[in-house]
C-alpha cells in the first residue's frame, strides 16, 4: 500500500516497530499491532448501524459471524441506547400492570 524512498513496498512489522511502538511509547499508551486497528475499525463501523454484510466484506470475512463475533465488542453508548429503548417499552406495561394490581388487590385498611 505504502512504498519506500526506493519505491518498494513497506514491510509492515519494520513500520509497526520502528513507527508504531515508538509512537505508543511517547504516547505512553500500551503497544498496538496492526491487527488492534481492525478490531477498533469493526467495533466503530459497526456500532454505525450500515449492514453487517457490508462490514464483513470491508473486512474480507467470509463469514458474518466472524465480523461479529470476533472482530466487534459493544460499545457503551450503543449499550446504553438499548438499555433505554428496552425501558420505554416495559416501563408503560409496568405502569398498567401497576394500575390493575392496584384495582384487583386494593390496599388493606386497618380498622380501628
């Protein structure tokens, strides 16, 4: 993809560790490969909501269940946006239920 000053390709574990893991360490984060970058490419793209078809042939899997399986995590804000919508789904049908154990099964009153 990349070429030399001579115009040949770049071997990508000399780029990987002459400017990669450099980098990492002035950065002071964990050292990366390049693989890592792929795996943070499918969890983003997916967390987008195009087609896991149109992921796995980005990725060159043959199998969508790679893609997901592997290549994707959740992410915390996708998490919490279903969270939420599983709420406002059950939080109505809580409310009536709620409303119909409250006619059925009033309170008890204590007489005095």
């Amino acid at each position: 993809m990349f070429q030399s000053e001579r115009g040949k390709p770049l071997n990508p574990e000399h780029v990987r560790n002459r400017v990669l893991h450099p980098a990492c360490e002035r950065a002071k984060v964990p050292r990366v490969g390049w693989h890592t970058f792929r795996y943070t490419y499918a969890t983003w793209a997916g967390a987008t909501g195009e087609s896991i078809k149109a992921l796995q042939a980005q990725l060159g899997h043959t199998n969508p269940n790679i893609t997901l399986d592997v290549y994707t995590q959740p992410m915390p804000e996708a998490q919490r946006r279903v969270a939420d919508k599983v709420a406002r789904v059950l939080l109505p049908i809580a409310a009536e239920l709620k409303e119909q154990e409250t006619v059925l099964c009033p309170e008890p009153v204590l007489i005095q």
